[in-house]
C-alpha cells in the first residue's frame, strides 16, 4: 500500500514539472515584452530596462523557469504586471471562492447523483427508471452557464429569492456566502450529477450482473442486503474515477459560472490577465489549476486502492 | 428418507418453454447427478430450485423440499431457505466470490443473515468451516482476499459459504468444470465426504459423465429441457436403455480409428533443451527485474504423421512451449528443427519455417475475427508464403479444404457468427490446413465442445493426419482425450518433461510420481478398462 | 421491447441532429433575414410572425442567427472531433500493439498530461499566447478530444490482443502493424463511432462555453455561445435572447446524445442477441 502511494506521489510530481514546462514554455512564445507593456508606449529604454531588471526579465530563460517554480513551491507567484501586487495574494482572495464553488458543487452532484443511479439501476425498466434517465438525458445536453442563466432568471429576477449576482464576502457569515453560492453551484453540479447517475446506474447494473452476487442471493440474503452488501461498495469503483475527472471539469466551469454570476474567483482573475495581457497571472492560474487536477487524480488513485485489495497487491 | 421431489417441473423464460415435466428426488445422504451437454436445461433445473431464476421465468409444477412445495414460498422465505437448509456451489470460482471482501467476513456473512449471532462468532464459525473444506486457518487466515487464492482454494471457500450451516441439501452446478484435474479429484472427494459426514443430500450437475458416475448413486439425464433418462448409477450405465444415454456415454469414451504409424518415420520436429524465460514486472522501484522460467531445457521429438500429446495443469508451461514451437516467441536457450531447418536462441523463426506448423486453438468463438468471411479467414496463413495463390487458385484451394473438414465450399461466403461451436473447430482446422503444414499444434482442441460434437472433430482429426501424413502436438488436460487420439505423450509440470513414452506404456505403467497421480485422478466410467 | 426504445433514441436523435446540420448548410444560401444588417429600429422585437425568435439588440434576427451559429458550433465540434481521432486511435493503436513498451509509457505518459489540462485551460494557454478565434477554440477541444480516443482504442485494442484470433493472424506471419490495421481497427469502429458522436455533442458544448467567455469565435461571426454571453444583461426585459440560443444548443446535444445512446445499443452485439 505504501508503495503504491509511494509509485503515485512520483508520477504527480512528474506531471507537476512537465506540466510547468510546458506551460512556461508555452507563455514564453508569447511576442512582446511585459516590461514596456507595462509602462506605455512612451516609456524611455531606460526605464523599461530597470523594470527588466527588477522582474527578472533579463536572466536566462532556464534561471527564469526555475525562478518561477522555487518561487512557487515556497507560495511566490511573481508579481503582477498590470497591478505591481504579489500574484500569491491576488489568488489567495480569490481561491477562497473559486474552490469553495467546486467542492460545494461536488458534494451537489454526488448527494444527487447517487440515489438517482442506485434508484434507477434496482428499478431497471420501471417509470423510475425512465424518468431518472430521462432527466439526465436533459441534464447531460444543457450547458451549465445556460443554466445558470435560467436560474437567475427564476429564482432571483421572477422569485427574487437569491441575488443576481455578486458575493458579500465570507466576512458577512458562512452562510451569506453559502447562499450566494448555491446558485451558481446548482447549476455546475446539474449536468455532472446527470453523467454521474448514469455512470452509477450502469456500473450497479454490471456489478448485478456479477457472478459473485448470485453467490451472495444463494447465501440466503435479499436484494436489498446483497445491493447494500455486496454490489455498492464494487460499482463504486469505476465511479470514483469519474468523480475524479469530474472536479476537473467543475473548476473548469467554476471559471466559466463565476462570470455568469459576476463571482470575484479565479475565472474572473484569469480574464481580466487575459485582456490585460497579464501573463504571469496567467502562468500562476493555471498551473495552480492543473496541480489541483492532479492532486484530485492522485487521490482518487489511493481512493481506488483503499476500495479494490486487488490494485493494493499488484502494485 | 426423501429430501426433495420435484414434479412435473416446467419452465418459461419470457413465454419461451425452456423445461417441460422435469422430475427427479433425492434423498437424505444421496448424491444425485444430473447430466446434460450445453443448453439442456440442467442449471436452469438447480436455479428453479433455489428459486433464482432470471427476469421473466415463469415455473409451474411443483418441488416439494421437506414436506413444503418451494413454488408456493414467498421471497422472504426463500432467502431463509436458501443457504441455511438448501446450498449452493456454482461453476466458475473465478468469479463467485466477491473480490473486494475477504473470505472470512464472505463465510461469516452465511451464518450472519440466518442467525443472531455475534460478529466475534460468526468469524469463529468460518474459521471452523474453512478448516473443514480443508482450508487450514494458518495457511489461510481469514483476513486473506479471492484474489490471493487460487481456483481449487477459491471454489473451497465458495463449499465453506454453502455449507457453514450445515445445509441438508448441497446442489453443485458444474462445480469442478474450470479446475485441474488433480483439484478436481480433491474437490469431488470432500463433496462426498461432507455428504456424507452431514448425511446431507446433494445435487451434482455437470456435462462430464465420469465424474458424476464416480459419486452419484442416482442419476437424471437430460436433452433439450427434458429428461431422457433417469435411474440408479448402476443400472444406467449397465443397461445403457436409452439411446442418447448410450450415444453420450460412447462419445465419452470414442477411440478415433486411425492408421497406426511406424515408429521409424523420419523425425518432422527436434526441440532440444529448450528454455522459454519471461521477465517479471519489477516488485520494486530499484529492484533488479527477475525472470521466470516457464520452460526448462525440454526436449522431445515428433516423426512425421505421427500424433503426440502434451499433458499438464494449467500453468506448467505446455502452452509457452507450444508459442515457441509456432515462432511466435523466441527461445532463451537450445534450439528447434522442423524438416531439418535449425532455429537457434534468440532467433527470430523464419517463414520458411513458420509455414510448416499452424494451430489450431481453443476456443471457438473467440478465434476468428468476427468482421471477416470465412473465406478471407481460411486464407489468412497465405500470408506466410512466397508464391501467393491467384485468384482462381485461391478459389479452389479454399473450396476444397474446406470440402476436406466437411463444410460446404459455400460456407467461405459466410461470417463466423452463422457457425456452431463444432462447425467453427472444423473451420479452424482448415485455416491450419490451407497452406499444407506439416505439423498441426493443436491447443484443446475439443474441450469447449460437447462430448458428442467432441467425437467427431477428433475422428475428423484422425481422418485428416492419415490423409496428408499430418504430425500433430495435441496439447490437452483431458487425458482420456489424449490417451484416445495420441501415439506418445509428453507429461509437463513446472516447465519439465517429467515423463515421455508410447501412450499406451506410459498410460499403463506410469513411471513418474506426478504422471501416477494426475491418472489417479482421472474420474473413470464404469465399463472403461484401461 | 426494449430494441424499441433503442431504435426510437436513434430516430429521434438523428432527426434532431439532422434538423441543425441542415440548418447549417441552408444558411450559406438564405436565412430569413441577413445576420450583419444591422436595424436599431427593430431592436429587441417579440418572437412573432414578423421575426420569428424576435431580434436582438441591434435589430438582428435571432433565426437567422442562429441558424448561422450552427455552422460555427458543428464546424468546431466536427474538426476537434477529427483532431482527437486521427491523432488519438493511431496513437492508441500503437500503444496496445507494443504495450509496456518505452512508446506505451510515453504516449500514456503524455496522455496523463493532456488529461490535467481541462479543455478550457488550454483554450485559456492558446488564447493567452495567440489571441482569441474560432480556430484556437478547434485546437483548444481537439488536443482535449486526442487522450479521449487514444485511451479508448488502447483499452478496446489491448482486449482484442488477448484474443486468440490474434494469435493466429500471428502465427500467419502478420506484423503488429498489419494486423492493427486489418484485425483491431475494424473491431473498434463501431466504438469510436459512438465515441465520436459523444465527443462531438461535448464539442458544442465546449464551443458555446469558450464562445460565452470570449474565447472562441470572434464577431462579427455569429455563435450561440456568444449570443447567450451578449444577452445576459438583458435577460430581464428581453428573456427570449437567452431562450432560443439555449434551446438550438440543448436541442443538438440531445439528438446527438440520442443518436449516439442508440448507436451504441444497435451496435452491442449483446443486446443485438436478445433480439434474436
């Protein structure tokens, strides 16, 4: 087991680096200088040098790339180019919402996801059945900004029970913020609660179909208790690694909502870099984005292992 | 004193009649065999009785278990029934047991769903039980998972699950079919002991009439979801009344005619001192990779028309063998002839000599690729010569071997999936025929079939080497198989020869312990004299 | 009885996708009324006879543009489905044809790396660097689409190399090549078809999402995701700008969706032997 975390832990740490190539490189290619972006089109060649000189600029690109990444392991992003202001504390206000968004959407799917797939996987061919399918059918083809389009439009234009847009800030309470979340979680969980119930449903209905659940009914159980005893905990393998890929895609979309809802996250940041040609909070972004994937891979990796003793064996 | 009666037992599976008035008993302490090829409606008999028949199955008539007819139980009672007074064992221990529990809570968990016991003493009844199927717990303890166990130890802890409460009937549906033939024995032999220690009655069903014949004391035979026969053990096999009976019973047993063959033929293939070493995936990150050796320095010979069999347990090493003689892999060390051609260690094998040996393999669903005609999949080793056929010549030679293994030279329009079992081995034997080999390695060539369809590949085989002076290896677990079709016979274990010599000396007189005891455990029919 | 049901899911999602390919190809002919005309004196119009999904706030027709917008989103979605395939099964391929070799490492290696990169990270790296567009949007969800194939056709393939219909196309002399060609390509395709018809339904939606955000197709070609990011400041008052986007974007989906659930249950030999 400690060897499989072992095996695990090196081959993040591998995708961390090449990853943080790539991406340096990648930014690199970009034409034009920061320095004189950053102050004008008048600015004298001096001045543009001096501020070269403080941002680094000058060194090699090899000092540049490993600047950048010891500065990021101690939690030093580099300074950015439009604001003067430390890249870490621009992400460090901002993450507080993005993340928050993600993990509550998460926890949305999954709560409904779950009891969707297991209702519709024991009921096969029941109404149920069909209309849970149905559903996620839906869920699966609506694009989730829509979506949250359409839940402003209901529940804060026509309802007004939620604001439009905005967040009060975690200083105003946990559940303030709670709130001003829960729309734009709603509407990032709908579609992967959808793809994730009918991933439960078809993994339930091939782990049913196992041989070693016939053994369980011959031992005299129902079918209740050989669900609950013996089919969840083996269908909730392939499962994990959907929600794994999942939160992936719910940062993505937490990127994209956060604009939906006018939400001060990390999609927000990465915009504005985007238009203000800021690109070492481009830089910072997404590699933090990309380590939170794979961080997620990695534990749904050690997930699988705790779930499944044969993966503990083999590797 | 009579368990269970079953009585005009029918069943449907969506409106589809798949048993019609199926009766049979048995009694306390009896064993009773029921017998039938595939699709005869024999586990579909077991499932009615445990009542876990799939969606849609309708059953009428009756089945009376104790004095109770088990048709007018609800679910409820049934799942108190099932386990605690009726048992189960099925075919493939592969799979039975549930891979992410360990085999203790597994057992444990048959005591718990029927009493009201503690966690602590359910534990203590699977360790007592596992002992009892002769799983001693130091060896393996509780805590262990399937996937830790091997098939034999696996179907051990599926009997200690349907046994732990002391059931009074035991059905086993084909319960040995996927194990060793040494293991099978073992296993027959602690079924029938817990019959009769528990003085329990118990249900064997399997296709293979030895080894029903060895412990039934009754027996049902069945075709097509009826039963065609039915008696004491004895009596069936002494009157052999009914003809399917007698025709079952004589392909069981079918010696294939065949032109004997002179010992003095010249030498077709030379394996000398072979090895085969494969590397082990590493255990550790900056451990060195070790090697295992599948095949140890092994040699033998082949004469030409002369038909030799290959016997061993799964895992000995007779199908890496059999991968280097094809070319498929190379060797680590010695050398292989074929027709006076030397291919060396580490050699690549060259076409000129690939072309002389083709296979012929298992199983018959999965050796053709389903997206081509039959024609096109007969013609696949054509690739393996020089002077490619034309058209015409094309045509002709499909058409005619595949005339030669007794199919239409229409059927090459066709695709794989129109063919039965037995026709897709006959298809597969022309594919190694086609371009002429002149040895055939023949991987289990009949064990996927049934025994009836199982006599007539192996005469067509037989037909076949004496035609074209064709040299087979036949690589089989199924001795009385091999003992049938073959002139000499190879004993593999371990990556060893242990034994070689005529079929009939080595059959007779086994030399080698490990040769004795895999014939020991040959299940034998009543009236074979070996 | 239940073939049914997979039968209906064909019909219905072929005719639904069907109807916005058509769509699509009909605008480089005619559409009701010309996409870049502007006309103040018309804006913001009620769906009605005269303009039937309304108009926008420049007194565009909402039909017309989204009949145009089809042809961005299936134009996007039918490239980066190409890319991910004629990149990604090879690949594959390949991988299976000489598994635990250094080639397997390194293409599952890099199809790792490619997975950590959601598609609208890339779309974010590439606009970063080259500016946004159309095509950043095609590159952005192909190099997403290209882990997707390769990892399905090394899965499907490595089974099919176990099979013993393999090993005698080996012991027919065949290299790994040759028979990657003649014996697993053509027992994956029915796989990468409905993979295919998935990724292209997941395409549109990445289109819309990077077109809402300004990063896919740039004005003036119309785009649904786009005409959904310019309503949202006037959903209160003219609610149909969002509305009719969303449905031709929610509609295609489905029927692709349908038409690629029912592909995949005509294709499954196991179904297909119930039937029998």
């Amino acid at each position: 087991m400690l060897r499989f975390v072992l095996k695990r832990l090196l081959s993040l740490v591998a995708t961390l680096a090449v990853a943080s190539v790539v991406i340096f490189i990648a930014i690199e290619v970009v034409p034009g200088d920061p320095a004189s972006y950053m102050l004008g089109l008048n600015a004298e060649p001096d001045t543009v040098q001096a501020l070269r000189d403080e941002l680094g600029l000058n060194a090699s690109k090899i000092t540049r790339y490993f600047q950048w990444v010891g500065g990021m392991v101690h939690g030093d992003f580099g300074t950015s180019y439009t604001y003067r202001t430390p890249v870490s504390a621009m992400i460090a206000d901002r993450i507080g919402i993005s993340l928050p968004l993600a993990l509550y959407a998460l926890l949305l799917s999954t709560v409904i996801a779950f009891p969707a797939g297991i209702i519709a996987a024991t009921r096969r061919g029941s109404v149920a059945d069909v209309s849970i399918m149905g559903a996620t059918q839906l869920g699966v083809a609506i694009p989730n900004f829509w979506f949250a389009m359409l839940l402003v439009l209901f529940f804060s234009i026509q309802l007004r029970w939620f604001s439009a847009g905005g967040f009060p800030g975690w200083d105003e309470g946990f559940f303030a913020g709670v709130k001003a979340l829960t729309l734009p979680a709603v509407a990032l969980a709908l579609p992967q609660a959808s793809i994730l119930a009918r991933v439960m449903r078809s993994s339930l209905l091939d782990t049913l179909g196992e041989d070693f659940i016939r053994t369980a009914r011959a031992k005299g159980l129902t079918t209740r208790q050989t669900l609950w005893r013996h089919a969840l905990r083996n269908a909730l393998i392939p499962v994990l690694t959907i929600i794994g890929l999942q939160f992936s895609f719910l940062l993505a979309g937490a990127i994209i909502i956060e604009n939906v809802f006018f939400l001060p996250g990390l999609g927000r940041l990465i915009f504005q870099a985007i238009s203000q040609r800021d690109l070492i909070v481009v830089e910072s972004v997404v590699m933090l984005l990309v380590f939170a994937v794979v961080l997620v891979t990695f534990l749904v990796d050690v997930a699988y292992a705790v779930a499944d003793p044969r993966l503990r064996a083999q590797r | 004193m009579t368990l269970l009666t079953v009585e005009n037992l029918r069943l449907s599976i969506y409106d589809k009649p798949v048993l019609h008035d199926i009766d049979f008993q048995v009694s306390a302490g009896q064993t009773l065999g029921i017998i039938g090829e595939s699709g005869s409606g024999k586990s579909l008999s077991a499932l009615s009785i445990m009542q876990l028949l799939p969606h849609g199955s309708q059953v009428a008539g009756s089945i009376v278990f104790d004095g109770e007819d088990l048709l007018n139980k609800t679910e409820a009672q049934m799942c108190d029934i099932r386990g605690d007074d009726i048992g189960m064992v099925f075919q493939e221990p592969m799979t039975a047991l549930n891979p992410v529990q360990t085999i203790g809570q597994q057992v444990a968990e048959t005591v718990i769903v029927h009493q009201r016991v503690s966690r602590h003493e359910s534990m203590q009844i699977a360790a007592q039980t596992l002992e009892h199927v002769e799983l001693p717990n130091d060896e393996f303890p509780l805590s262990r998972y399937p996937h830790e166990l091997s098939g034999g130890q696996r179907q051990r802890v599926v009997i200690a699950m349907a046994i732990a409460l002391k059931p009074r009937l035991l059905i086993a549906d084909e319960p040995t079919t996927a194990l060793d033939v040494t293991t099978q024995a073992q296993v027959l032999d602690l079924l029938k002991r817990l019959t009769h220690e528990h003085n329990m009655g118990l249900i064997l069903i399997s296709h293979d009439l030895g080894v029903v014949a060895d412990i039934a004391d009754h027996m049902v035979i069945m075709r097509h979801g009826k039963v065609v026969d039915s008696g004491l053990t004895d009596a069936i096999f002494k009157e052999l009344k009914h003809p399917y009976t007698q025709k079952l019973y004589e392909a069981s047993g079918h010696v294939p005619q065949r032109v004997a063959v002179s010992s003095q033929a010249e030498i077709l293939l030379k394996v000398d001192s072979v090895s085969r070493d494969y590397t082990l995936p590493r255990t550790g990150l900056f451990s060195a990779a070790k090697k295992f050796r599948a095949v140890n320095a092994v040699s033998f010979v082949i004469h030409r028309g002369e038909n030799v069999g290959l016997v061993g347990e799964s895992g000995c090493g007779k199908s890496t063998l059999a991968r280097a003689i094809l070319g498929l892999e190379k060797v680590q060390a010695g050398s292989i002839s074929i027709d006076g051609e030397q291919v060396l260690a580490d050699m690549q094998m060259p076409s000129s000599l690939r072309r002389k040996v083709q296979v012929v393999f298992q199983d018959p669903y999965g050796s053709f690729n389903p997206r081509h005609k039959v024609k096109r999949l007969v013609a696949e080793p054509f690739h393996l010569l020089e002077n490619k056929p034309g058209a015409r010549e094309y045509e002709r030679t499909i058409a005619e071997v595949l005339e030669s293994v007794g199919l239409a030279s229409s059927d090459g329009d066709k695709y794989i999936h129109e063919f039965s079992g037995g026709q897709r081995q006959r298809i597969a034997i022309a594919r190694a025929l086609v371009i002429k080999p002149k040895l055939i390695v023949l991987d289990e060539p009949v064990s996927a079939l049934d025994v009836s369809i199982r006599a007539q590949i192996l005469d067509l085989l037989a037909a076949l080497s004496d035609r074209y002076q064709l040299s087979y290896l036949f690589i089989s677990h199924d001795l009385t198989v091999v003992r049938s079709v073959t002139d000499r016979v190879l004993v593999m274990k371990n990556g060893n020869i242990v034994e070689q010599g005529d079929t009939e000396t080595v059959f007779s007189d086994p030399q080698h312990t490990y040769t004795k005891n895999l014939l020991s455990s040959v299940p034998v029919l009543p009236g074979e004299h070996h | 009885m239940e073939s049914g049901i997979f039968r209906r899911n064909l019909v219905i999602g072929a005719v639904l996708a069907l109807i916005f390919l058509l769509a699509a190809i009909v605008s480089f002919f005619w559409t009701p009324y010309d996409v870049t005309q502007l006309d103040i004196a018309n804006k913001l119009k009620k769906p009605g006879s005269q303009y039937w999904f309304g108009t926008d706030h420049f007194g565009r027709d909402i039909f017309s543009m989204i009949m145009v917008g089809a042809r961005t989103s299936i134009a996007v979605a039918i490239v980066a489905v190409g890319i991910g395939l004629t990149v990604g099964v090879p690949l594959g391929l390949a991988a299976a044809a000489w598994r635990h070799s250094l080639l397997d490492e390194l293409i599952m290696r890099s199809n790792d790396l490619v997975f950590a990169f959601p598609a609208l990270l890339i779309a974010i790296m590439i606009t970063a660097v080259f500016g946004p567009g159309a095509v950043n949007a095609i590159i952005a969800i192909g190099i997403f689409n290209i882990p997707v194939f390769a990892r399905l056709t090394r899965g499907a393939a490595l089974s099919l190399w176990t099979r013993d219909f393999i090993l005698a196309a080996r012991t027919a002399g065949k290299n790994a090549f040759r028979i990657s060609v003649e014996h697993i390509l053509p027992n994956i395709v029915n796989l990468l078809i409905v993979q295919g018809t998935i990724q292209f339904s997941l395409g549109i939606l990445a289109e819309a999402g990077l077109s809402y955000v300004g990063l896919g197709a740039q004005p003036p070609i119309p785009s649904w995701g786009r005409m959904l990011a310019e309503s949202q400041t006037m959903i209160s008052f003219a609610p149909h700008l969002a509305l009719f986007p969303g449905f031709a974007i929610v509609l295609t989906v489905l029927g692709l969706n349908l038409f690629g659930d029912g592909l995949r249950d005509y294709f499954d030999p196991r179904l297909r032997q119930q039937s029998r």
